[in-house]
C-alpha cells in the first residue's frame, strides 16, 4: 500500500538494503569540519568528553575551563582542552555520462531489472546518502557527465536528502566521460574539508584521473572511490562475432571476434585497474572495485564492515 | 593444360560461397553498445595485423577448397606435347582463387577489394582462354587428316624383354601393349608388326586390315634374344611403310629402351665410328623423305617394375693362351648380380670336354660379381666348348648360362735359326733356348706343347714355306739373306711371332763413330717402316752385370712371372747387353721390361696380324747367366706363348660379325657334301663356300642372335656332323639396363616426329589421333582432400590458440566471497595455533 503511494525517488532506498546498512557507521578516517557537533573528529578544540592537552591560561579565556587541581597543585592557570567532534561534510559525486548507461547480461537485478552501472551508482548514492544523513552527516551530490551536470551543496537536513534523492532519479546517462575536467572543477567548489564518495566506471586515462583526485587529498578531503564495472567489462565472454558501438559516441565502432583479442582486452583492464588502484593506494584513497553482477547492498555492506573493523 | 569438362569451371562461381559465409557472418553481429571501446581499441590495434592474417589465410584456405573440387570435377588435363606450359596456366588459377580469397578478408577496405577482385578476375581469364587456346592447338596437332594411316609396330624381342616382372615378363606387356595399339587402330588402317631383337622379323607377309588375323599371329610371338638393333628396325619399318598406299604413317616402338643396340653416335668413343653411325642414321633420315609423308614416331618404354634379381654368367675366361694338352689350364668363370636384391646362388656349373664342374658361390650383393676358377686340363685338340650355369630362379633366364670356344692345340711348332757364333757348340744361345722350350724328361702323356726346332742362319734356303711355323726365334744371327727376310716379314704380316734375340755380332760400329751399323736396322718392312720395334744404337759390356727391374715389368707375358714371386729372374744378370732404342708409340712398339740401369730389356710391336720381340741380349752364357736360372723355362715359354696368340683364331665374337673358315677341299660335287651352320635353336642355315686353290673358303654371317652355333657337314644321307663350334657373345650391356632417354634418340627426332607416350593409353591415344595426356583430377582431388584438412586444423589451431592465450578474467572481489576468505584463514589459522599449542602441550 505504502508502495503505491511512495514517490519515484523513494524508490532508491530499499528497505532491505537500508536494514543491512543501517547497523553500519561511515565515519570520516581523517578529521573534517563540520557545523555541529557530531562524531567524527574536527580540526578544533572544544567542548567535549576526550581530554586533548593543556594551556596557559590567557586573559578572556572562560574560566570554567581552567583545570583547578593543577591550581590547587601546582598554583599554575592552566585551561583544559578537549577533542571537537563535528558532523561531516559529504560529497557523492555520481558519473552518468553514456558509458554509465551499460547493463550486460550478468547483472545484478532490483525488482526484477537487470541494472546498470548507473542505476547500480543511483542505488549506492542513495544508500550512502541516508546513510550519512542518518548519523546527522551533512550529504551534497554532485552529477556529471561530459561536464558537471548539477551540483548539490552538503546540507544535514533531513529534507535535503529528498532532494539529493530527487536528483538521484532524475539523472540520466549522457554525453562522454571527462572525469578528470570534472573533478579538477569539483574539488574547487567543494569547500571546507570533508568526504568526497565517487561513483563512476573510470573510463578515463589513469595519469589524469589520478591527479584529479590528488587535487581532492590536496585540499584535504577523503576520497572514496565506488569502481563500478559491469561483468562483461571485466570478464569479456563474447564468443561470436560483434559489432562494439561506442555508449559515447567518441570512438568508431568495431566488427571483430571477440576471442581474437579477449586475452590482449583482459590485460588492458586488468592493468587499468591496478593502475588505478596503485595510484589511489599511494593517495590514500579507498579504491573499491564494484562489479554490477554482485547486489549493491551486499557489495557496501562488505566494505563499511571492511571499513569499520580497520 | 586444358579440361576435359569445360562447363564444370562455370563452378568456379561457387568461390562465391567462401565469402558470402564470411560477410554475412560480419553483416550478422551481434551489437554491444557499452563504453569501453579504449581498451578495446588498444587491443586491437596491437592484434589487428595477426587477425588479418589469419582471416586472409582461414578465407584463401576455404576459397581454394572449392576451386579444387571445381577443378577435379572438370577433369584438368596436361597433353603430353603441351604448347602452352601448364606450370603458367595452373599457377594462374590458383593465384586468381587466392587473390579472391584475400579479397573477402578485405572487403571493408574498398581500394583493396577491388584491387584484388580485379587481379583475380584478369587472371582466371587469361587462364582460361589460355586452356582452351591449348586445347584448340591440340586438337589440331592429334587430329587424324586424311582418314586412314599405315602403322608399323615394332615389338622389341630383345633378351632384356625376358625379365619377368610381377605381371609377366617384359615381352608380355609389350605384346599386350601392340594389342591395344592394333585394336585402337582404324579398320582402314593398315598394320604391320615387326618383332626386333638381333634380327627383325615381320609378323605379317604385308601391311594388312586384318586385325584378327595380327592378333593371332601375336600369339606365337617369342622373344629372339640379343639386342635389339635399334636402326635395323626403323630401317625395316620404314620398308614396311614404303608397302602401305596410305598418306599419314606412324611407327610404334615398344621396347624396354636398352641403349645397347641403337649405334647412337653419341655413345661412340671412337670418332670415325661416331661418323659412320651418323652417316647409317642420315641415310635412315633420307629414306624417310621418300616416303610419302614424314612418320610420326611414338616411342612407348616399357618401365622395369620392382627390384629385379638377375644373376649372369658375365665372362668365361682362360688364364693362358694358347691352351694345349699338356698342362691345366685355368677357367676363370664371372657370376654377376646385375639385380637390385641379393642373392645366395649355391653354385656355378661348369661343363667341359662332358665333365661337369660344381663351383660353390657365395652370397652375391645387387651390382656385386665373384669369379671362380676351375683348373682343368684339355685332353683332345681341337675347338671345345667351355659352358657355365648357374642354377637360380631370377627373373632374366636366359642369362643364367655362358659359352666359350676354346681351340686346344695339339703342338706349337716354333723355329729357333741360330747364328754361328764364336763360342763353342755347347754354348750356343740355340742350344739353350731348344732345351727351355723342349719337354722335360719326365712330360706327362701328351707331351710339351711346344715343339722347337733348330736350324743354322745358313740353311735358311731350305726350310720351305714358313706358314708351318707359329713362332720364330732369331738367335744370335748377325744377318739373313734379302729374300729370306722378305718371307719372314710376310710370315709376320700373316699372323706369326718373331723374336729377334741379338747376339754379339748383330751389328757393328760405324766408319767414323757414325753409330751402329746392322742388319737389323736397316731391315725395313714393306710400308717402308723398320720391321724390329727398336733400333741397336750401342753395344753396353759392362764389369758388373745389370739386372731385371721386375717393377718395370709391364709385358702380358712376364706378368705371371712377376706375380709369383718364386722366379729368381731378378737375380739373373746380363754383362753385354744392346742398347735399344724403341720406335715410339705412334709405331705402336712398347718397352715391356727394363734393366736395372733403365735400359730396355724387351720392346714389341705388332706387324700386321702378328708380333715382333727384341730383347737386348741373346741367351748365349757370355752374354748372360739367364741360361743358368730356373726362370729361364717359364719365360721362354712365357714369351713364345705370348707370340703366338696373335695368329689364334678366336670363336667367340660378338653379334653381326661374319665368321669364315679355310677348309680343305675335299673334292668332289658340292650338292653332295654341303656345309651348313646350326644356329642356337638348332635351325640349319646354309653358308657361303668358295674353293681358293686346294681350300675351301667358308663364311656364315648371320650372327646376330647369341649362342652356340655348329659348323656342320652334311653327308649323303643328309646326317650332320660337327665341325666347328662357334659362340656368339650377348652384349654385356643388354642386361646393364642402361636406358635411352628421351633426349637420347636425337638422330630420329632430327629427321621426323618423335612422341615418348608415358603410359600405354598415351600411346593409342597418340595413334589413334585423340591429345594424349595425362588427367590430374586424382591430384587435385588429393589437394582438396589436403586443403579441407590444413583449414580445419589452422582453424582448431587458431581457435586453441584463442583459448590457450585467453588471461584470466579481471575479477572484483566480491564482498562476501572476501569475508568468507576471510574467515576460512583466520578458521584455518585458529586451528593451526590450537593444534601448535595441543602439539606443545
């Protein structure tokens, strides 16, 4: 009944999978500001349970704060200071150029459609996004194709996660993949420290891509990065002979047996992705690779437990 | 080439099929549109040149499958006189369906395509049009103008056509092969066939329609034996033709292509035998000229099938000449393997005088000989017949047995004039050389051979005719009378030996230190030339006596006396000695000895029919001690012996050679007694007689078949008895198997058309005026058999290929997979730590 009467965009939080997530935290590595106070640690000091350091008392501070049994001891003014915890800035950035739009026939399903490595990144950013949102984490989305589509500010309200989710439906694959452009352009608007979570299939040269997100760590955010491929990309089981059109339209199209050059296709993927994954493991960056054929909500699950338990 | 079936190359269309498969396949991919179109790019890129590869390959491969069954279909066919070599037309055809092929794999690439389309099409044209322009002018060479021919068939009946194969002998196949030739002819035609072998024998009165009636004399066709003689025969069937009333003439040889017998000039060592054999060929070439139209010669060889095993008797021959009854004498037999198996043969038999001799044989290897000797002495003179058998099954009989005539003599009458000399009696060198030659004391029956007679310079005058005499000695004798010695050169001149043994006396020097002056330099034979082989230029009388060098010994007659080693004749030495000085090879003169000190010791010549000797000494003691030494007996004998053998009548001649005889004329009416000559089958044959005085001259020249043959005397009852044996000698060579090639018979296909047919249907096919050839479809049927295998081995090969490189896949961890990893080391880790603690416990 609930289903009939549910928007469109609410379709993108299963409950299933929001059952499993929910248990699980995804609690910044690093130190982000935040607004409010929250549970992931801030760059500043101030009022909270875990003692960090003393002071030398200065005039105008509050002098609730000065430690009286180092007065009483020592006869010293000292202020105590505590770790500021605050909530996190989060920023998903969704790749919905073309090559997004590829399904393959080993797909995982939802509701019985197969889905694409765009819906697989839709129902990611949206698990994330409550995610976040639920542990009073501020969400921002970003979509983009062969440019930035539409940007999304980081907010905590809960209402905002509506929109996000909003945007989330209404996306949809176009135009090629210029991730690198993209992203330079992001990490510019994307202000104060937080998380940047990146969806895409990475269909881009890997020097560039690298540096892109090295711009991201430069300005002092944490990147995750979703690698979402489809099974077909990464096992290339053709056996007869295909016609390979271009999702982007930038490439010509191409008539050949499959089998001819599978093994020479395998080592290129293959070293496109530890290309990437080097890169991203020298910046510290989460590399998760995602294939589409395996359910979202058992693919983030398996990495928020990852996450948590290091 | 052509084809035999030209509508099946309208199937060469079917190329088509190859490449419709091939771009309907492409035309029906399936399409993935996705997005990583760069990795598939790259790879690509770095596979596109292999993939190409193996595309033009898999389609040039499946193309030339179906030209191949097109072509087999249409029955190519190479004629055997081709005008237009089939390696440029076949090759054509291929290249075309190949250039189609590539074409397909290259269909995208438009400037490729029809690059390669274009090729293809330009040279399946020219090699089509070349086939059938092939086929036109052959048509044209083969065809049958004028309607009826006159064709002679000569069937070699040599020995050689013996050799039995798996499917009969040799003769067989030749005469089946004339079958099918005579049954290929036109009833119009008209036929005569000619078996050849030492003689030619014509198998009809005339050239005749009557096929039956040819074919039925075919049957009592038997080989003749002998060697065919090649030119004889064309010469007969040019006769035969010369009979025929029709325009178009062909000649069918059918032979096994033994060289022997054909007198090509080229085989002659001899050049003016080279010239005479090309002079009888150009008189063969002229006659065909007269012949209404020039003969088409069609030459078929019967191929020798399998190994063959052979054996021949190769040579009989004897260890001395002459041969008398007073000692053995050896027969030297030769057993060749001229096969290509070896064989054991048990043994060889000998029959002699009517004893049979059993000689063992070894195992003999393919090409390989073993010689026997048998020691046998003669017991009667006159001419006997030495045979030799060897008891195998082999393929070639006839060959298995060899004859030979040998005249046993009864005396050797040999004349020793002696000069008087200064010594005593005794010593005189005449004396001694009767003694050597005389029969010892103790002779067995039958006595010395050798029966000498002395005689002094001086009766010269009264010794009579010198034809009695078969050898000549001059010892010691300082001169002859004028007259005598022009009897004496004419004695030589007939066939006697003369050895001049100079003594101290035989010359001379000179007024004024002019050189020697003798008798025997001066003694000029009647061509003007010196009679002796060697001039007397200085007397040597030396202190220390010189000796034989028995290493220089190169004279027939001393080569048993060097061999054996026994002979003290090195040790004998000569103290005054003539220096001689040898006419040169252009005279025909020869050192066969020499002195230690390298003068010549005995230097010969032949005169005539006969021979003359010097020796540099005499045999007088005061010359040297040679009378003295044992050796002295066997080399007189030696050298007598040697003299002789020039006047001895040889029977055993080889094939055509006219034999004669000088009988003594009896007297009486000629139809009364008559002479006839048994050939080997026993047929009498008459001979030519002729009275010359008191003799009877008798010649037979009919020699040409091999065997034994009997001069015999018919009495007046008509009974035959033998005379004279005599043998005729197969060429060696007719069993060598030395083959004509096709090139070889040059001196006929100068003069007319000569056409090899490989195989008998190319033979009726070329008399029956259809192209002789030969059909390749079988080849080509292999070849597609070959090409279908090779494409679906390149294509599993490919495919495994494909396979074999294929690298794992790239996979992503999945989440649950890694935790259950995850828990299966930590699972696997806690037991190992409690079995480490349970093993520490």
């Amino acid at each position: 009944m609930s289903r009939l009467t549910q928007p469109e965009f609410m379709r993108l939080l299963d409950p299933a999978a929001l059952a499993k997530v929910h248990q699980l935290d995804l609690v910044a590595r690093g130190v982000v500001e935040g607004l409010v106070t929250g549970r992931h640690r801030s760059p500043h000091k101030g009022m909270s349970v875990e003692f960090a350091e003393h002071r030398q008392y200065v005039a105008g501070d509050d002098t609730r704060m000065l430690d009286w049994r180092v007065l009483g001891r020592s006869d010293r003014y000292v202020v105590k200071q505590f770790v500021e915890e605050t909530n996190l800035r989060a920023t998903i950035l969704l790749d919905a150029s073309a090559s997004m739009d590829y399904t393959g026939q080993h797909a995982a399903e939802h509701e019985g459609q197969p889905l694409s490595k765009l819906d697989y990144g839709r129902f990611l950013a949206a698990t994330v996004a409550h995610l976040l949102s639920g542990q009073q984490d501020a969400v921002g989305l970003a979509t983009f194709g062969a440019d930035l589509r539409r940007y999304i500010p980081p907010r905590s309200r809960t209402s905002h996660l509506r929109a996000i989710l909003q945007e989330l439906a209404v996306t949809e694959p176009d135009g090629p993949t210029r991730l690198a452009p993209v992203l330079n352009d992001l990490a510019e608007r994307v202000g104060r420290r937080g998380l940047v979570v990146l969806i895409s299939d990475l269909f881009e040269d890997t020097a560039a891509l690298v540096e892109a997100i090295h711009h991201f760590r430069f300005r002092g955010h944490e990147v995750l990065v979703f690698h979402v491929l489809a099974e077909e990309e990464l096992t290339f089981p053709f056996e007869a002979v295909c016609r390979f059109v271009d999702a982007e339209s930038v490439d010509p199209a191409m008539q050949l047996d499959p089998r001819a050059i599978r093994a020479e296709y395998l080592d290129r993927v293959r070293e496109h992705v530890d290309t990437l994954r080097e890169g991203c493991g020298q910046l510290r960056v989460d590399y998760v690779p995602m294939c589409t054929a395996e359910p979202f909500d058992e693919a983030l699950t398996g990495y928020l437990g990852r996450r948590s338990r290091r | 080439m052509t084809f035999l079936n030209w509508s099946i190359l309208a199937g060469l269309g079917a190329l088509a099929i190859p490449l419709l498969v091939h771009l309907l396949n492409r035309r029906r991919a399936k399409v993935v549109r996705w997005g990583a179109m760069r990795f598939l790019h790259q790879s690509f890129a770095s596979r596109n040149r292999r993939i190409l590869l193996e595309e033009m390959l898999l389609l040039a491969m499946r193309c030339l499958l179906v030209a191949l069954l097109v072509l087999a279909f249409a029955r190519p066919f190479v004629p055997a006189r081709g005008r237009i070599p089939w390696p440029i037309i076949l090759p054509g055809i291929l290249l075309a369906v190949v250039l189609a092929g590539l074409a397909g794999a290259l269909w995208s690439r438009r400037l490729w395509r029809n690059r390669l389309l274009a090729g293809a099409g330009g040279l399946l044209t020219v090699a089509v049009v070349l086939s059938v322009i092939e086929a036109s002018l052959q048509r044209r060479l083969w065809s049958r103008r004028g309607g009826a021919q006159d064709v002679v068939i000569v069937v070699d009946a040599s020995r050689s056509m013996q050799m039995r194969g798996p499917d009969g002998t040799r003769f067989d196949r030749a005469l089946a092969e004339a079958r099918a030739a005579i049954n290929a002819a036109e009833p119009d035609d008209a036929v005569t066939v000619l078996l050849a072998g030492a003689t030619v024998e014509p198998m009809s009165a005339g050239p005749t329609s009557d096929r039956a009636e040819l074919l039925r004399s075919l049957r009592t066709a038997r080989p003749m034996g002998g060697t065919m003689q090649g030119l004889d025969s064309l010469h007969a069937a040019v006769d035969a033709l010369a009979r025929g009333t029709n325009v178009a003439k062909k000649i069918v040889v059918i032979t096994d292509a033994q060289r022997s017998g054909w007198s090509l000039p080229a085989d002659r060592m001899d050049a003016q035998q080279g010239r005479q054999d090309k002079a009888r060929w150009g008189f063969w070439a002229s006659r065909l000229s007269e012949l209404p139209s020039r003969p088409e010669v069609i030459v078929r060889t019967i191929e020798s099938v399998g190994g063959t095993t052979n054996l021949t008797v190769d040579r009989i021959e004897l260890s001395r000449r002459p041969v008398g009854t007073d000692r053995p004498v050896g027969i030297d037999v030769t057993v060749a393997n001229t096969g290509q198996t070896t064989v054991s043969p048990e043994a060889v038999q000998i029959t002699v005088e009517g004893r049979t001799y059993r000689e063992p044989l070894a195992a003999l290897a393919a090409g390989g000989s073993q010689t026997v000797r048998l020691e046998h002495r003669f017991t009667r003179s006159g001419p006997a017949v030495v045979s030799a058998r060897v008891d195998f099954n082999d393929d070639l009989p006839p060959d298995n047995q060899a004859r030979r005539v040998v005249t046993v003599l009864q005396t050797l009458p040999v004349l020793i004039i002696e000069g008087q000399g200064l010594g005593r009696p005794d010593e005189r060198p005449g004396r001694f050389l009767a003694a050597a030659l005389a029969p010892p004391a103790d002779a067995p029956d039958g006595g010395d051979l050798v029966a000498p007679v002395r005689i002094a310079a001086a009766d010269v005058g009264d010794l009579g005719p010198l034809d009695r005499w078969e050898v000549i000695i001059l010892a010691d004798v300082p001169r002859l009378p004028n007259a005598f010695a022009a009897e004496l050169e004419r004695f030589v001149q007939g066939g006697g030996g003369l050895w001049v043994a100079p003594g101290a006396q035989a010359g001379r020097v000179g007024r004024e230190g002019s050189g020697i002056e003798s008798f025997y330099n001066e003694w000029t034979a009647t061509d003007g030339q010196p009679l002796l082989p060697a001039r007397l230029v200085a007397r040597d009388v030396r202190q220390s006596p010189a000796r034989p060098a028995p290493e220089s010994f190169s004279h027939a007659a001393l080569t048993e006396l060097a061999r054996r080693g026994l002979s003290d004749l090195a040790e004998m030495g000569a103290r005054a000695t003539w220096r001689l000085e040898p006419l040169g090879s252009e005279h025909g003169a020869g050192v066969g000895a020499r002195l230690t000190d390298g003068t010549a010791w005995l230097v010969d010549r032949r005169v005539g029919a006969g021979r003359v000797l010097v020796s540099s000494f005499g045999l007088s003691p005061a010359e040297s001690d040679l009378p003295a030494r044992r050796a002295v007996v066997p080399l007189v004998h030696e050298l007598v012996y040697w003299l002789a053998r020039a006047d001895l009548a040889d029977w055993n001649i080889p094939p055509g050679r006219e034999v004669a005889w000088v009988l003594p004329d009896e007297g009486g009416d000629a139809p009364a007694r008559r002479w006839v000559v048994a050939d080997p089958a026993g047929v009498s044959h008459d001979v030519t007689a002729q009275r010359v005085g008191s003799d009877l001259h008798v010649s037979f020249a009919a020699t040409q078949v091999p065997g034994l043959y009997r001069l015999q005397q018919l009495d007046a009852d008509g009974h035959a008895s033998d005379v004279a044996p005599f043998v005729v000698q197969c060429d060696p060579a007719e069993v060598d198997a030395d083959i004509l090639a096709p090139g070889d018979l040059e001196p006929v296909s100068g003069s007319t058309r000569v056409f090899h047919a490989r195989s008998p249907a190319e033979m009726v096919a070329a008399l029956a005026g259809d192209v002789p050839g030969e059909e390749l479809w079988k080849y080509f049927a292999i070849a597609a058999l070959v090409t279908l295998l090779a494409e679906l081995v390149i294509t599993r090969w490919i495919a495994a290929r494909r396979r074999a490189v294929s690298a794992q896949p790239v996979v992503f961890p999945r989440a649950h997979a890694a935790e259950a990893a995850l828990r299966r080391r930590f699972g696997r880790s806690d037991a190992r730590d409690e079995g480490a603690k349970g093993a520490a416990g």
